[in-house]
C-alpha cells in the first residue's frame, strides 16, 4: 500500500515537470524497499544531487551526487525502489520545492553530505546581528557611502576604533560630495590616531573621483570597485555585497577565523587567504549576499571568537570539522612573525614666545605620508651622540634634552626617540607652519607625534581622549 500510495503521488508531480527523472531501468525493479536508516528529517539537509543554480542558496551542491545516467548509484540498493524514484523526482526540483514537495505527502529527505547551511547562518543572523552605526536596518537598503566609509576606515582596524572616527566623519561630512570638497589637512586632521594614513589620503581621492567623474554614485560591482584608490580585493568584495547585494565573498579577520574552523584548513595564515576566500566564496548565496558578508563576520565576532568560542551557540556547529576534531582553538593558524627590528633617533621640539609649536610636513609617499611632524632627525641602529644630534636639528638654538624616551611601535619595527626642546624669542626663517598648543588637537599628527609633542611639552592637554 505504501508504495502504490507513493508512485500515485510520484505521477501527480511527474504531470508538473517531474516526469522524465522517473525512469524504470531493469535494475529499479530488483531493488528492494526504503529503510528507516536510509533516512534523515528535512531540516538536516542541505540538498539532493545537482540541482538549479538557486538550489540551496548558497550555490554549494551538497548531498547525493549528480550522476543521471541510467545505471543505479553505488549504494542505491540501501535506498529502495520508493527511495530512489523519490530522489529521481526531487532531483529534478529545487532545493525549497523538492523539502516542500517531500513534506507534501509526509516523505524525509533522503540523507546527503552535511555541510553548512547558508539559511540557518542568516536566520541566526537576523536574531543576533550586531547594532553598527555604518549598518542599514533590516530590511533596508544600505548607503553605499556609509559602507565605503566604513569598510575603508575598518581596514586592519578595530571596529571599537572606527566607531568615534566613523561618526565624526559622517557628521562633519554627510555625502560623498562633501567629503571631496575638504581639504586634505582637514581629513587628515579628522583621520590622525586611526593609522595606517594612507587609506585617509586614498579615501580623499575617491571620494573626489566618485564625486566628480561619476555623479555621486559609486560603482555597483566588485570589479567597478577595485578601480577605485584605496579598493582592494576584500573591501570592494565587501562593499559590492553589502551596499549592492552582489554575490562577493568579503573575508575579514572574522571570516578567515570562522571558515579556517568550518573547512578545517591547517595552512597557515597568510598563505591561507585565497584558499578562505575561495571556500567562501562558494558559500555566498545569490539573494542576501550582503546579510551573508556580515552574518560570517558577525558570526566571528560574537561565537567564533579566538579564545573560548561558543561552539554550542553556533548555527554551524554541525557542519564545522574543526569543532568535530577538537581544534577550533588552533585555527586559524598563522606563520611565526618575523622579529621587528628597533630603529631610533631624535625629535626636536620648538615652542615660540607666543606659545606656538613649530609642525613640518611628511612627504605625501612613504610612512605617514602627507601627516604633520615636529622636526625630526634620521632614524638608525642607535641614538646620535649629542653633538652629533645638534647637527641635525633644524637650526642652532640652545637646545635641551628631556628626560627619558618615546616609544612607539610600528607594523613592521619600532621606534625609540629622545626630545630635544627649545624656546625662542623668535621664530627662525624655516620651512613649516606654526600652531598654537591650543590648537594642536585639531592638527594632522599622527599617534607617534603627538607622543613626542606630548614629551616635549610636558602636557597632555592637546592629547586626543
């Protein structure tokens, strides 16, 4: 009864398009019937066979295999003659028809390959997303140039950090068009304690090329994007999925940490990356494509943490072969850093009768190109000796050194450098721009300058909080 109950259902969804995937060859009638164990609920799987390209969402073809030929499946004995004509049909369907079709009629799905399931990430997303000031509401469009913004300012940057820059920039210059037609000092200015400030100088010339050469639209797709200063491969995948919904992977920190863990991948960071992005990649659904980017990295930061993550929390626990094997915690792994090497020189600290502070400007190329400075001396293997320090201040004076060091560390080394300070009664003829100690809050000086300025002076009061 069973089995003519379901070939009568079979027929009726073969009249909707089914058909042709029910095919009787002569091994279907030695076969025997489906068993309990060949089985699985609906809700554990991610597909059947080789379906149609919106099949699963996230394009992956995860479950039984794709052969169409006429000759049975290994393992199709297991199945039954009722199981195998059921996969036959639903093949033929997508991933949403055949779950709906099998539940029609109270049949599971049959059990394929797990893997990670694109809706059940984005329906923990839509409950647990994170509130971000650059993030569109659910269900509403994102601004492309909030994105821009954001995603440039988050480049190997905090998004604690970003978050008082973000919201300084888009109060002080709310569109794009208004952004390009401030002044780069003023930018950079808005920009100093966030680092790495050639993204500042890059943000400025694209907003000026978006502005003026393209109307005020950003480009819509990954490779329009790339085109632009600054635009990298991770941030225009990430900007044309999330402010255009465009199928990109966009790997971050978090991202690379969660897939690393998801697929088990032992290769070292950053030998890894395109593997990460490549895996992602094949994840990213065609609809939701930004909700995706942000889910993986929202995923990162809440569950998938480095230390201690919430594996029983995650929506892909199941699906994760670093949690199966007991590593989550020693992925992602990274290649030893090399050591940083320790450079040092001097800084010379020049205050006038009227309290201003002498500031020079770095060269546009180059570590902190384009930023304010207070003269400064070549940096080496070792501090000058005084006399030799002397010579490299910017003109003679009586020039005291203070007490102690300044130490600041860079990406790729760190600096060590002794202040000298001196006051005069008037300003030499020499290249640079005199500001008042009041004022140097709002001036282009990056972390490490301020600090010899802080040193020099003996104040913090133009520090920024």
């Amino acid at each position: 009864m069973l089995e003519k109950k379901c070939r009568a259902r079979l027929r009726l969804e073969c009249q909707r398009g089914a058909g042709r995937a029910l095919a009787q060859p002569d091994w279907y009638r030695k076969i025997g019937d489906l068993g309990p164990d060949n089985i699985a609920p609906a809700q554990d799987q991610c597909g059947i066979g080789e379906a149609p390209a919106r099949d699963c969402s996230s394009g992956q073809h995860t479950g039984i295999g794709s052969d169409r030929s006429t000759a049975p499946p290994a393992g199709i004995n297991r199945l039954g003659r009722v199981g195998y004509a059921t996969l036959c049909a639903l093949r033929s369907l997508s991933h949403g028809d055949s779950e709906r079709f099998a539940k029609s009629w109270n049949m599971p799905v049959l059990r394929g390959r797990q893997g990670p399931r694109v809706e059940a990430l984005l329906a923990w997303y839509d409950v647990h997303r994170r509130v971000l000031p650059w993030r569109a509401q659910a269900g509403m469009r994102a601004d492309p140039y909030h994105v821009w913004l954001s995603e440039i300012m988050l480049q190997q940057t905090t998004v604690q950090a970003v978050d008082r820059y973000y919201r300084t920039f888009l109060s002080r210059w709310p569109t794009v068009e208004q952004l390009a037609a401030a002044s780069l000092d003023d930018v950079l200015a808005a920009w100093a304690g966030l680092g790495y400030y050639a993204r500042a100088r890059n943000l400025h010339r694209t907003a000026k090329i978006v502005a003026g050469q393209m109307a005020g639209r950003f480009p819509e797709t990954a490779a329009g994007l790339r085109a632009l200063p600054g635009i990298g491969p991770y941030t225009a995948g990430a900007i044309a999925a999330i402010a255009f919904d465009e199928p990109q992977a966009a790997v971050d920190a978090n991202a690379e940490r969660v897939i690393a863990r998801l697929f088990y991948v032992k290769t070292p960071l950053p030998a890894a990356k395109a593997e990460l992005r490549a895996r992602t990649q094949a994840l990213v659904p065609q609809r939701r494509a930004g909700d995706f980017a942000q889910a993986v990295m929202d995923l990162g930061a809440l569950i998938c943490t480095p230390k201690a993550p919430q594996c029983p929390r995650c929506p892909w626990q199941e699906a994760c072969i670093g949690r199966v094997r007991g590593l989550v915690e020693t992925l992602p792994r990274k290649a030893p850093k090399p050591d940083r090497p320790l450079k040092r020189g001097v800084a010379f600290v020049v205050v006038d009768a009227k309290g201003a502070v002498l500031l020079q400007r770095r060269a546009e190329k180059g570590l902190l190109g384009g930023m304010m400075q207070p003269p400064l001396g070549p940096w080496g293997a070792d501090f000058p000796a005084e006399y030799d320090a002397m010579t490299q201040a910017p003109f003679a004076a009586t020039w005291i050194k203070r007490p102690g060091l300044v130490r600041h560390q860079f990406t790729h080394f760190e600096l060590e450098i002794e202040v000298y300070v001196a006051k005069l009664t008037r300003r030499p003829r020499i290249q640079g721009r005199w500001v008042q100690a009041h004022a140097l809050a709002e001036a282009a000086l990056p972390t490490v300058m301020r600090k010899i300025l802080v040193h020099g002076l003996g104040t913090t009061t133009f520090a920024p909080a």
